[in-house]
C-alpha cells in the first residue's frame, strides 16, 4: 500500500502549479487519507529519486512553513527553489500563504 500512496502522492505534487504551494494534510486529505499527513511527508523525503521529478519545494506544513527543508541537498534548497518561482519566504515561511495556497481538493476532479 505504501508504495502505491507514495506514487498517488507524487502525481499530486507534480500537479502543483509553479508559483504555488500546498500541505502535506491538504495532499492526505484529497487523497483519501485525512490524518495522514505525515505519510505524505514521507513520500515527500523519498521524492528526491523520482522520475519524472516531483517538486517537493512546493508541499509545506499548514501554516506555510518549510518544514521540509532539511530534507533537500542544502538547508537553503528549499527556500532557493521557491524563490525562483517568485514565492517569497521570511524566516522559513511562505509570505502571502493563504494567497499561494492551492488546494488539491478544489483544483484537481477525483
């Protein structure tokens, strides 16, 4: 089962728009899974290897911070790679979050 969550979850990621961001609980929950946001943060930790590549910058923590940062090459990749998306982030959170925000529930048909 876990391989085929991970794989749902990196079809999700992968349709994140550039420019926008969304949670971990936000990916659980159009998946089905509510209250398994963490399991999406797992999938997000292993994304690294994935072909095609998922763009794991985007999936944040519900209040927008970049929780997942240590998880990329550098502490600072994270930041890096949303900043080239001109998403602009102060102290390890995303400014204008509710704004950026793109829920997968409201955006994408089952």
């Amino acid at each position: 089962m876990e391989k085929d969550f991970f794989d749902s979850v990196y079809k999700v990621v992968r349709l994140i728009p550039k420019g926008r961001v969304t949670s971990y609980g936000a990916i659980a929950k159009y998946l089905g899974a509510a209250g398994s946001s963490r399991i999406v943060g797992y999938a997000m930790n292993a994304a690294h290897s994935q072909k095609p590549k998922v763009p794991a910058h985007r999936v944040v923590n519900r209040n927008g911070e970049l929780t997942g940062k240590h998880h990329f090459a550098t502490p600072y990749q994270m930041q890096e790679l949303l900043e080239k998306e001109k998403i602009k982030v102060k102290n390890d959170k995303i400014v204008d979050f509710k704004k950026l925000y793109w829920d997968p529930t409201e955006n994408l048909k089952l």
